[in-house]
C-alpha cells in the first residue's frame, strides 16, 4: 500500500519542481491578471461571459495546481509550515467564491486581484527582494523617525514665517508638513511654493535648499543603504541555501575545518588515553618487579 502511495507522490513531487510545470503556472497567472485587469473597461460587456468561464478555467486550474503540490508533499502537516503554501492555499481558496451572488460579488472580485501576489511564491527572486523589504522595514522606521523630527522642525519654522504668504500652504504646522511633502517630492514645488514665498522673502531659498538637502539627498540615500544592505545579506542566505557562490564555498570549508578539528580532538584524546594506559601498565610492572625481587 505504502509502495504505490510513494509512486504517486514522486511523481507529483517530480511534476511540482518541473521547471515546464511553473513556467505555464506562472503563464496561468499573468492570464488571470489580465483577465481582471479586462473586466474593468466597459468594452468588454460583449465578451463578459467569456470572461466569466475563463475566470472558472483558471480558477479550476489553481485548484489542481495547489492539490498537486499539496500531494507531493510526504505529509500535509510540512506543506502548511511554509508561509507561501499557506498564502496560496488561502488565495486559491478564497477563488472558490461563486461570481453570480450579487453580495459576494465584490468580494470575489477583490480576492481574485490577490492572484497577481503568486507570481511573488513562484519566483524564489521576487521573495527574497519581499523578505528583504519587510526585513528592512524596522531599521528604516528609526530614518523615518528622525525625519519626522526635522518636517516636525521646518514646517514649524515655515509656519511661523511664512504663514502670511500663503495661507493655504502655511496656515499651520499640518498644512507646512504637507507642503514640505510637496517639496521633498519636487512635485511642481519651485513654482508653486518656492517663487511666491521668495517675493516676500527673497533669502526663502536657503530654508528649502537645507531642507531638501537634509531629505532627498541624506535620509534617501540612508534608506537605500539599509535595503542594499538587507538585499545583499538575504542574496547571500539565499545562495548558501542553494549550495552556490562564495558564501556556500566558505561554509563548505568552514564545516569541513570543523570536522577536521573534531577529528584532531579524538586523536587527541584518544592518544592521551592510549599514553595513560601505557604508564599505569608500567608502573604495574615495575612493582611486580619490586615484589619479586622480595
């Protein structure tokens, strides 16, 4: 019994990692993308129910495709204990949502969007880019922080000066920050904020250079050394997983130094055993020799 239950999942374990396999999933998806992405022009009223049975084609599709990945899984239990199985899991699931309930319809509709995100547990690239920007996400927040603290600080001195410019720009400090937004994006702001505020304080420029200065060219170049940073880390971990590049070949060689100390150690001790017994032995014989001689 248990011979052709291994048969089986071989072969859905081979088909699963078969290269052919993933590329026409990943097709799979970009189609469904497309297929939402069509339902919204209005054009395609004439072909809606075409849509509609392509929409039940792929969603059938992806109900084989997560059963079959599911079978080549020796137990149910190690395919649920990866994030990404269980992501797909629900958003494949959640596809099972009948489109003709009027009530459920947008809710459908709404997960079905969520089918663009497999492309993310298809491509191991696109994870590790993911896993490196949620990674990132807590050293970034002390950045963010400290550029609170200087908004917080120009839209305070912008509103003290410069509210009689404009008051729609620097009426108070939440109206300052969101002009200060403005800026820092260069979103038309030299001559929607920068040009009227320099009429009546002509040396206004230097208030927005330091500030753009601090913002666009120190804390964005300071996020994006900790993403590299993330980036370049979650790579290595990546090809160390993988048996590839430098990093594999140095833990490779750190195992097999490790194995050579503990092998030097048992010779060691083994020798240290070996040089004791030896030496109870002779003393053994030297008081038998003693004995005899009595």
């Amino acid at each position: 019994m248990s011979e052709p239950f291994n048969t089986w999942q071989n072969r859905f374990e081979n088909l699963r990692s078969n290269k052919i396999f993933e590329g026409i999933v990943i097709s799979i998806i970009v189609l469904s993308a497309l297929v939402i992405g069509a339902k919204t022009y209005e054009e395609t009223t004439r072909i809606e129910q075409w849509l509609l049975y392509l929409d039940i084609a792929v969603t059938i599709f992806f109900l084989i495709e997560i059963l079959i990945r599911m079978a080549a899984e020796r137990n149910l239990i190690s395919f649920f204990k990866k994030g990404w199985n269980v992501f797909d899991f629900l958003i494949v699931t959640a596809s099972l949502i009948p489109m003709d309930d009027s009530e459920m319809v947008l809710l459908a509709r709404l997960l079905r969007i969520f089918r663009v995100l497999r492309l993310v547990s298809m491509i191991p690239e696109l994870q590790m880019l993911l896993g490196a920007l949620l990674k990132s996400i807590p050293r970034m927040g002390y950045v963010v922080l400290l550029m609170f603290i200087i908004f917080y600080i120009y839209a305070a001195i912008g509103s003290f000066l410069f509210h009689n410019v404009d008051e729609g720009l620097w009426g108070n400090i939440a109206l300052a920050m969101l002009t200060l937004f403005q800026v820092a994006t260069f979103e038309s702001w030299a001559t929607a904020v920068l040009y009227p505020t320099m009429e009546v304080y002509p040396y206004a420029w230097i208030y927005f250079l330091t500030f753009i200065f601090l913002n666009a060219f120190i804390f964005l170049n300071m996020m994006i050394g900790i993403v590299l940073d993330v980036m370049q880390k979650e790579s290595a971990q990546m090809a160390l997983d993988n048996g590839e590049g430098e990093e594999a070949e140095l833990q490779a060689l750190r195992n097999d130094v490790r194995g050579l100390k503990a092998q030097l150690d048992r010779m060691e001790s083994a020798l240290a055993q070996r040089g004791s017994s030896s030496t109870e032995q002779s003393a053994v014989s030297s008081s038998d020799a003693q004995h005899n001689a009595r």
